[in-house]
C-alpha cells in the first residue's frame, strides 16, 4: 500500500462534495461567493473534522427575496438525502410572538403537552444518520420574537435543546443549521432604486453594508456569535437573467418529458426576460413562465396528439406555441 492510500481519510458521510455542488451551480445564479463557501463547508464535514461539542456547521443567508437563499438549502436536501423535503423546517414568521416560544420548546412543567415533549423540531429530521447529516432551517429568521431568538442559543452553541418539561433533549450535533434573513434588504433595494447607488459608492457604504448594519440592529452579538457563516447574497440581474431562464425552461422541459421539446425564439426569450422585476428575484421570473408561457404550450398540446418538437415566438403581447414541421 502507497503511502498516499494509508493517509487517504475514511468519512462517514457518504455524499459527495463535487457532486453536491454540480446539483447547485446548476441550480442557483449569481451567487458565486456563497456557493464556495458551502463547498468549503461541505469538504470539512466529508473529511470528518468538525467540532463533535457542536452543530457541523452554522449558517446565515442574507439577502432579498428571490436570490435562491432558501433554495440552496433545499438543494442540499435533494443531494444529500434524495428529497428537497428531506429537512426540519421552521417558519420563523409564525412565531413573532413571545409566547410562541413554547412551541420551540414544549410547554413548560405543569401545562398540557408538557410530560410529553411536543416541540415544532422533527427529531428523525434533525438527527438525520451515522451517513448523512440533518439539515434544519429557519427561514426569515428576523421575523422570530427575541425570546424566540434566544431559545436557539443552546442549539447554535452546544448543538443541544432541552425541552421545557426536562423530559427529552434534541441533538443537533449531527445537523448542518441554516438560517434566512431578509432584513436590511428593503432599505437598500429602495436605496439602489433612488439611484443612491453612486453616493453610497463615494461615501463607502456598499449595499453589503447597509445589510449588515440592519443585521447587527436586529439581532443581539451573543446571537451573531454563534454563526459561523454569515453570507451576503447577491441580487439577481444583468447577465444572469439569461441563465435564471434558462433554468426555468429546464424545469419545464423536465414536466414536459423527452418526447416534447420546446424552442423559444430570441424574441420569445427577450420578452419574457423583459418581465423580469428585480424587488422580487428569481421567482418573479418563474412566475412569469407558469402565467405566460405555460398556458400557451398547454393550448398547444391540447390541440394536437401531446407529442414532438414545439417552437415558442412572441406576437403582439403574447406568446405563439406551434409545432415544428
């Protein structure tokens, strides 16, 4: 045996870190920076090196709407474990209330629920396997109370939440921890639109900046604290657009199957792409696919045998479906 083969690490985790991120940057435009830093996460897990006293990473996306934040999570669900619902997740919006903490961490001694450990985590989903992690995520995170905010400190810091009843605790130190953010992006979206882009650029305060500064408005340091990876993501325009359609027409064409092919013209192309609103990202785009060019393939298929080749042109203000000779 080489001595290249005696040092070659042995992991417990069976994905793979190349084939993870060939899924994503199929998948996910323009945030470049974003993706390397989960491919660097990804690789300490593969090697097995992570801290065993606490979650095997701590993540927080920030950003507005439509740039892929709660995408990429889903992504890695569907790569790691077969399924993009193959994850805990919890919408932080439902829980603005104080109150609603106790649905974080059971009810406390003495009410209903209590001996039982009702909590809104999914155990099975948290733990994951000796193979594969659990991926939990709290999407909109600003959304959450400040008691709701402070319940998660236990989990980023020790990877452990005791329920309240003191019957049961749930381990996270076999989970990858996601968090979404929106906050800050609409002052800096209103900023970019009232054409303040040039004097923030002379003052030095990039977009970047007016995000973080609405971060640390929000959240407490001893939160911040605990995140290992807090990672900006970009807005979605210019030259990304192209492949932003691109992707969704993959989509489409997937549904569609291999025995219908569609072909969109430069003018069909431009004129959806046209259509495109920045405030509300990539959704917006697939948006605009389902209502304008989806109806019109349907009309298509329903008209003739469902089968071969169709070819997409724009006329007027509406999109043409016919078949190819």
């Amino acid at each position: 045996m080489s001595s290249l083969q005696a040092c070659a690490p042995v992991s417990r985790f069976v994905f793979e870190p190349q084939q993870v991120m060939s899924l994503l940057r199929q998948r996910i435009v323009g945030q470049e920076v974003a993706l390397a830093a989960v491919e660097a996460q990804l690789k300490v897990l593969k090697a097995d090196i992570s801290d065993p006293g606490r979650p095997l990473g701590v993540n927080l996306f920030m950003g507005p709407t439509g740039v892929g934040k709660t995408e990429i999570v889903r992504l890695l669900a569907q790569a790691i474990h077969g399924r993009p619902d193959a994850l805990c997740r919890i919408d932080m919006q439902t829980l603005a209330q104080e109150h609603y903490a106790a649905s974080l961490t059971g009810a406390p001694p003495g009410y209903v629920g209590s001996k039982e450990g009702i909590s809104l985590f999914d155990e099975t989903l948290i733990a994951g396997s000796y193979s594969r992690p659990g991926i939990v995520l709290f999407d909109e995170l600003e959304k959450a109370s400040d008691q709701v905010l402070r319940s998660l400190l236990g989990i980023l810091e020790s990877g452990r939440l005791t329920l309240a009843g003191g019957t049961r605790t749930l381990d996270f130190r076999n989970s990858l921890i996601f968090m979404t953010s929106n906050v800050g992006a609409r002052e800096a979206g209103q900023r970019m639109r009232r054409g303040w882009r040039r004097w923030l650029a002379l003052f030095g305060e990039s977009e970047a900046q007016v995000l973080e500064r609405a971060l640390h408005q929000r959240f407490e340091p001893e939160f911040l604290n605990r995140i290992d990876r807090i990672l900006m993501f970009e807005r979605i325009e210019g030259r990304w657009l192209e492949a932003l359609l691109d992707i969704e027409l993959a989509r489409l064409a997937q549904r569609l199957g291999p025995q219908r092919r569609v072909q969109l013209d430069e003018s069909a192309r431009a004129w959806l792409i046209a259509g495109y609103d920045v405030r509300f990202g990539a959704r917006a785009l697939g948006r605009r696919v389902r209502v304008m060019l989806e109806p019109a393939i349907a009309d298509c298929l329903l008209d003739a045998d469902g089968k071969g080749d169709m070819k997409v042109t724009l006329r007027g203000e509406r999109l043409l479906v016919t078949r190819c000779a």
